[in-house]
C-alpha cells in the first residue's frame, strides 16, 4: 500500500488489527437518558456548544482537536439531565487541559440536550466510530522503532530521545502523536526552508523561503517583505528542515510506522 498522509496511514492500521482488538469493535455504551429534547433547545445548545466546546470536542461533540468523542463517552451515557455532564463542565478537569466553564442553568441545559441528541443521533447511525483512539495505533514494537529510528531511518541525525523529543508522548497522544512524527507541522511551527542564493554579480543573499515552484523562489527580506527570484536567472540550494519527512513517507511500511510510533510513545 502507497501511504501519502497520516490519514490513510491511520486507516491502514486500524484495519491491520483484529475486530476484536480495536476499540471501535465495542459496542456504544446504553444511554440512561432516553428523553427527545424539544428542537429549540438542542439548537440552541448546539450554537453555545459550538463557540464554547467545539474547538475541542468538535463542532457535533464527536471529536476534535484534542478533547474526545463525546457521543461514545460512558460519562455522557450515565448522565441524566446534567447531573454528571454539569458539574464537570463547571469544575474543568485541568489534568485533561480542560478549563472551568461559567454556565448559567439554562445555557448548561442547552449544551446538555444538544450532546444527548447528538448521541442518540450517532448510536441510531451504528457503524464504526470517527476519531481514532491511541490504542487502535498500539501495535508496534517499541525496541524495533527505537533501532530504525537510529539506524536505517537516520532520525537520529536532526532528533534526540533527551533533546527535542523529550516528553513528546506527553505533548502529543494518539494520532496527534503519529501525524507530528509523519508531518511535523501544526504549533510551534517548525523554521520554514532557507534559500541560499548566488546572483549574477556574485553576491550570496540566504533568506526564509515565502513560496517556491518550478520558475521561481519567493523569500522574506529582512523587513519581512517578499523578493521574488527567478531560477534560470539564479543558483539557489535550498535547505527544508520537513525534506527528510517528506522523503520517508513515500518509504515507510506498515511495520516501520508503527515501530516508531511505539518507541515515541514511550518518551515521556
């Protein structure tokens, strides 16, 4: 299989392990709350949800950018009316980087019918879940990634298990773990590429590259402005800190990635 992004690779993996292994073989849990909420409330909970909880949990609460899939959460199938979703929403979990939330009753009310509605609506659709979960990726060796990691990938030679990676299976979890080891971008931002130029009267100008292509190489001057050079006109070597990443993904097997997701998840 040709891998070309962290999401293809994703579905390669979980389809790699047993049904009976993947936590998306198990059932969603039964929800105590069976109550249909009037539509006006649910839609107003969803624009409240949405602007306080979304970036997180995901515009419909299954799963964003680091809080979890909220419609297959034992807690939201336990709770009845609030009574466990309210006081956690108010009290934060700040082991999990969830702040406090002010909420008044009504506006809490409404967030709470929307996520019940939007579980009902995901468990009434069954199939598989969306979001991956850490142990779908959990299938590698971790002693086997820490060699390829030093030895035939040469990861070794820009990274360090004590130096930059220190306590990166803290920071990332999961598939934010596996998508910053195969495209490391996102926050912080890695340095852009460097353009180191020769001219035609000699001189030799390096610079941060803005954008390239066939034609021509865009950097940043000093004053942050843009100066477009053509390369037939030009001898121009440029260095990408991301090149090697981007040459790996094309030689990568099923094997290597998650030997080395495994030996990156024990850097804690």
């Amino acid at each position: 299989m040709r891998i070309i992004g962290a999401f293809v690779i994703t579905a390669s993996i979980v389809l790699a392990q047993a049904p009976s292994q993947s936590p998306a073989a198990r059932p969603r849990p039964k929800a105590k709350d069976t109550e249909t909420y009037p539509a006006a409330l649910v839609q107003n909970g969803e624009t409240r949800f949405v602007s306080q909880c979304g970036f997180c949990h995901g515009r419909d609460a299954a799963g964003g950018e680091s809080g979890p899939d909220l419609t297959l959460s034992q807690l939201v199938a336990d709770d009845m009316k609030g009574d466990r979703i309210g006081p956690l929403v108010r009290a934060g979990r700040s082991d999990a980087g969830m702040p406090p939330f002010r909420m008044g009753d009504d506006e809490l009310k409404a967030i709470v019918a929307f996520i019940h509605t939007q579980a009902k609506k995901f468990a009434e659709l069954g199939g598989g879940r969306r979001t991956v979960d850490p142990s779908d990726l959990a299938t590698g060796n971790a002693a086997d990634g820490r060699a390829y990691f030093n030895g035939t990938a040469g990861c070794a030679g820009c990274h360090s298990a004590t130096g930059d990676l220190a306590g990166v299976a803290t920071r990332y979890k999961g598939l934010a773990l596996l998508q910053r080891m195969l495209y490391p971008g996102g926050r912080p931002a890695p340095a852009p590429p460097k353009a180191t130029f020769t001219l035609e009267s000699g001189q030799t100008v390096i610079a941060p590259v803005a954008t390239e292509d066939e034609f021509s190489v865009t950097v940043l001057d000093p004053l942050g402005q843009r100066q477009k050079y053509a390369r037939d006109k030009v001898k121009v070597k440029i260095d990408d800190p991301l090149q090697a990443h981007f040459a790996a993904l094309g030689k990568y097997t099923d094997a290597d990635m998650h030997n080395v997701y495994a030996y990156l998840a024990t850097l804690k």
